[in-house]
C-alpha cells in the first residue's frame, strides 16, 4: 500500500514537471516558492535534491541531471547531496561517463563523496 502511494506520488510530480516544460517554464520558478517558504537557500536545495532523488528512483536519469542543471541557473550550488543523486540517476540509467563527470565536478568543488 505504501508503495502505491509513493509511485503515485513519483507520477504526480512528474507529470507537473513535464506541464512546465512544455509550457516552456523552468521548473525552477516553482523553486521561488519553496525558497520562500521552506527556509530560503537550503529549502530550495532541499527541493532540488529531492527531484532529482525522485528521479533516479523512477530511472528518469535525463529529468534528474535537468533538475541538477536548473539548479545552477536558479544561482543554487549543488552540495554533496545533490552531486550524490545525479551521480545514482545516471549509474541507474546505464550513465557510466555522465556519472563519472558528475563525479569529477564534484572533485572540482571540493565537496567529498560520501562512499
């Protein structure tokens, strides 16, 4: 039962994300909202991580890095969590090179994966 609601939940979400991209609107712009009311930066981030978490667990590997590179465009620097998604998103989608990209940027920004 459990289980249920949550691939419904997974559905839901993906459904609205895929109406604002057709309606040609960043899904960060539905981020704004968050920021303001779920603690500014961090709420958002927390938003992001869990959209591309969502993602990967559905193996829509291509939605999670578009909700990773929204983040940049909506001025919020990836954090360990997010890199982390991104990277499960793309080993679920058969990613091996995008994840190890992903990986390498995270060496970039100084963020330590978490193994």
């Amino acid at each position: 039962m459990r289980e249920a609601k949550m691939e419904l939940d997974v559905i839901i979400f993906l459904q609205r994300w895929d109406q604002r991209v057709q309606a040609g609107q960043a899904v960060a712009t539905g981020v704004g909202a968050v920021q303001r009311h779920a603690g500014g930066e961090a709420g958002a981030r927390l938003s992001y991580n869990a959209g591309i978490s969502v993602c990967e667990k559905c193996e829509q590997w291509q939605r999670g890095l578009a909700l990773f590179s929204e983040m940049w465009e909506a001025n919020l620097e990836p954090d360990v969590i997010s890199y982390s998604a991104g990277i499960s998103a793309c080993e679920k989608g058969d990613q091996w090179q995008r994840a190890l990209t992903l990986l390498s940027e995270m060496r970039e920004a100084t963020l330590e994966p978490n193994l």
